[in-house]
C-alpha cells in the first residue's frame, strides 16, 4: 500500500485575514490525525451496520481489502 502525501500547498492554518495565511505542517499533522479519527469511527459504524445487515466476516473484509480474520479481530 502506498502512503499519500500531503501537498504542502493545501496544508494552510485557516486564519481571518487571508494574508496572514502560512503553511503550517503541525496543523497539518493535526488535521490528519483528526481525519483518522472520523474515518474509524466511520468504519466501525459501517461494520456494525453491515453485521447487522447479515453480512459475515468475510463479506466485510473483503470489502475491506483484509482477511475475515483480520476483521473481526479488528471490530468483532
């Protein structure tokens, strides 16, 4: 799998006046960690939807690109 890398260009601390813009790789780093968070708990609501939904472990890891296994060790 590769990584993606975040385009220092996008990477801007949001500020009132638009000329005081900077880049700001922490608040880069922090917006991505913030981003797993959200992405997790997305993932987690989907898994509980689709074992609800009748779906095995082995439909949800394969759409996860992983093993029943891995799956359900991971959200089980």
């Amino acid at each position: 799998m590769s990584r993606r890398r975040i385009d220092p260009e996008v990477a801007f601390v949001p500020v009132a006046d638009p000329e005081r813009r900077r880049l700001d790789p922490l608040g880069a780093l922090v917006a991505a960690r913030e981003l797993r968070t959200l992405v997790g708990a997305a993932e987690h609501d989907a898994v509980t939807w689709a074992r609800q939904a009748g779906w095995t472990w082995a439909d949800i890891g394969e759409s996860m690109g992983t093993s029943k296994q891995a799956a359900q060790q991971r959200f089980g």
